[in-house]
C-alpha cells in the first residue's frame, strides 16, 4: 500500500534526518579511529594481544550488562544518557593524549581500545536500534538504504576532517571535534524522536526487555551461525594478521604521533572509498545475479590474491599509481574495504534468511564476543610465529591457505540447512533491505 501524501513527505524527511545523524555517528567514530590506531603504530604488535583480551573480557561482561539496560530502560532515554556519556568521555580523553608520553602509549592505549570498543556497541549498535523503532518493516525496506549511504559519506567525511586537521591542531583536539560530531547526531536524534508518524508517536518511550544472553546459546544450535562465527573468526583474522604486521610497520618507520595519526587516517579514507565504489557498483550487481553467498566468497578469494602477493614480493614498498606505499597498506586497504563493501551486506541478506532471535541476539553475540576473540587468536599467534622466526611473508603465506579456508567455510554457509529459502522473484522487492 503507497503512503499518503503527507505520511511520505513525514518519513521522507525522517530517512533525512537519520541519514544526517548517522552521517555524523560515523565521522565522530572515524575521527578517533586513527586516534586509537597510532597508539599501536606506537607500541608494536607485541601489546596487542594484551590490547584486545582486554577489549574481549570486557565484551563479554558487557553483553549481559547492555541486555540488561535495554530491558529496563526505554530506548529513547537509554540512547540520550549514553550518546551524552560518551561526549563527556571524548571531552576526558584531550588532557590524556596531551599528556600521552607521560602516560605511555602501552598504558593508554590499553584504556583508549576498550573504551572504543564500548563505543562502538552502545553508539552504533543504539542508532539501528533507535532505527528500528522509529520506521515499520515497510519504511526501513525504503529508507535504510538512504541513512546507511550517509553514514558511509561519515565513514568517508571523518577521514578527510583528520587528515585536514591533525597537523594544524594535533592528535589530542581531535577528540573534541569527535565530541563535536556526536553532539551533532544526538541533538538530530532527539529532535527525530519527537516528530509524530501521523496520529502515532515514534515508539521511542518503550521498554524493548530481552537480553543478549541468548546469542550464546544460538551460536551451539545453528549451523548457519557457527559457519558465520568460524568465517567471522578466518575473515577477519587476515585483517588482524594484517593490522599487527602493520603495528610493527609503523613503529619502524613513523616514530611521530602525528605522522601515525595521519598515515592510519589515510588507509581508512581509501578503504572507505573501495566500500563505497563496491556498494554502488558489483556489490549489488553480484548480490542480485549470484546470490548473498557469492558476496562471502569473492572477497575471501580478494584475500587469497592480495596475501599471495605479499607472500612473493614482501611486504615493503610498492609502486601503486606512481606512489610508494607498503605493500601491507594495499593489503589492508583491499581486504578491510571488500569486508565493508562486499562481505557484510551479504552476510546481512543471509541473516534475513534466519528466525528474528538469531538475525538480532546471535548475530550480535558473532559480530562482538566471537570478533573480538578472533582478535586475541590471531595477535596471539602472530607474535607466537615471530618469535619462532617467521618473517611477515611466511605469515602472508599461512594466510593464503586461511583465506581459502574462508572462501570454502563462506560456501557451506550460503548453503547452510537451517536458512528459510529465499523469497521467490515476485516477492524479492518486498523482502529486499
């Protein structure tokens, strides 16, 4: 049924001011990416499995936390008392990093890992929620689209406002600028949750109850879902192997904090810029002639090119459009940006596929807890490598035969016995996202 002429003038400028405010959720987070990313760039890999068991213990205790604040809380205060939670934290965090050689980048950096891995679930996570609320199936099919391609123009928009900024202000303001951002988001989302879908007002002032606890148990007696934490654990295990061979990169060749910032900040700006080329051209083309599961597979077969690559010619500098790059940075920016352009839209139309419990409590307990104790695997084992004496492109090489692991792991899990089938082609644009 077409909405009225009224109600679609309301929900299109609702879809505006989501994609506004999600635009501006995603430049506050890349803002202080590189900001986080300099601190290992500063201490090597050797501290970052210290780094992410650390994120990954405080996950877990935090699943049941956030479970529970969803439960009592309605979304709508839930989302102003933790956006406003988080401004204060960024604003705490300048004196910091003014001070970070005192502190030490092994210390704060510790502190400043968790702390955005907190971000990251209550800012993000509560945006989709808040989402979910505000637009019917019908509208969300219509108007996510619109909010997630803001959000990329933020993931693409955070870069470039750090790259411009971090040598005229340095690293510590930039976490102001963040605050700044997400003030900026908050403010639009409140406003949104005041506005009236015709004669009923947005569902914001409602307890949604649950708890995230039920992720675990799905994890054990679904197929499907323990294809997508083993893919989830190999897929990005070679973007983690990747990032701690870079740690040591970094330290090497950029011994400025300011230099770091900027050089992490330009790999996001071009992995965000191959998301953004693949959403809008064979992402959708591949998902729509070949199926979602394709879209798992190809950027695992991306990974075997990239990695085989660096395993013969090293990891050191190449010659990419004239420009001197370490091969390490084509091999980050390459898979990161299929991860973000290709596999996880697929992955998303292969959860709709999957009953509402698992599409929401499992697949956040595989893209948290389960991601995160990939991260504490895959470090874990790098250093146990260096430390045997297996230079980086042994470890590319090991990460050949682990990306076409992936590639065959991303197969069974498009085929999976436990996914509903598929809708048939009269329905496909009802059921499409």
């Amino acid at each position: 049924m077409k909405p009225t002429p009224s109600a679609a003038a309301n929900e299109g400028f609702a879809s505006i001011l989501s994609a506004l405010a999600f635009f501006f959720v995603m430049t506050a987070y890349y803002i202080i990416r590189p900001v986080r990313d300099q601190l290992s760039g500063a201490v090597g890999s050797q501290s970052l499995p210290l780094f992410y068991a650390t994120v990954f213990a405080v996950m877990l205790a935090l699943t049941p936390a956030f479970g529970a604040l969803v439960s009592r809380f309605p979304r709508k205060r839930l989302l102003g008392w933790s956006y406003s939670f988080f401004i204060a934290c960024l604003l705490a965090f300048v004196p910091a990093f003014v001070a970070q050689d005192r502190i030490g980048a092994r210390e704060l950096g510790v502190v400043f890992y968790v702390w955005v891995s907190v971000f990251n679930l209550f800012v993000v996570s509560l945006f989709w929620s808040f989402m979910a609320d505000i637009f019917d199936s019908l509208q969300a099919r219509r108007a996510f689209p619109l909010i997630a391609l803001g959000g990329m123009a933020g993931a693409i928009f955070g870069p470039l406002v750090t790259k411009l900024l971090v040598r005229l202000i340095g690293v510590a303001p930039l976490l102001a600028a963040s605050a700044a951002a997400l003030a900026a988001a908050l403010l639009l989302l409140l406003s949104l949750s005041e506005r009236r879908d015709g004669s009923r007002r947005m569902r914001g002032d409602e307890v949604i109850g649950g708890s995230l606890w039920a992720g675990v148990r799905e994890l054990w007696t679904r197929p499907f879902l323990r294809y997508m934490a083993i893919l989830m654990v190999v897929g990005d295990g070679i973007g983690t192997l990747t990032y701690a061979l870079l740690a040591d990169y970094t330290k090497a060749h950029f011994p400025d904090r300011v230099a770091r910032t900027d050089f992490y900040n330009d790999l996001d700006l071009a992995t965000n810029l191959l998301g953004a080329l693949l959403q809008l051209t064979l992402t959708r083309w591949l998902l729509v002639r070949r199926g979602a599961g394709w879209g798992l597979v190809v950027p695992a077969l991306v990974n075997v090119a990239l990695l085989a690559v660096a395993a013969a010619v090293g990891v050191g500098p190449v010659s990419v459009f004239g420009f001197a790059v370490p091969m390490l940075g084509v091999l980050m920016v390459g898979s990161r940006g299929f991860a973000y352009g290709m596999t996880k839209p697929a992955a998303d139309a292969l959860y709709t596929r999957v009953p509402r419990e698992t599409r929401y409590k499992g697949k956040n307990f595989v893209e948290t807890a389960i991601w995160r104790f990939g991260d504490v695997l895959v470090t874990s084992g790098v250093n146990l490598l260096g430390a045997a004496g297996v230079a980086a492109g042994g470890m590319a090489a090991i990460g050949v035969g682990v990306s076409a692991l992936g590639a065959w792991v991303a197969r069974r899990a498009a085929h999976s016995p436990d996914l509903q089938p598929e809708a048939p082609p009269a329905a496909a644009p009802l059921a499409s996202r």
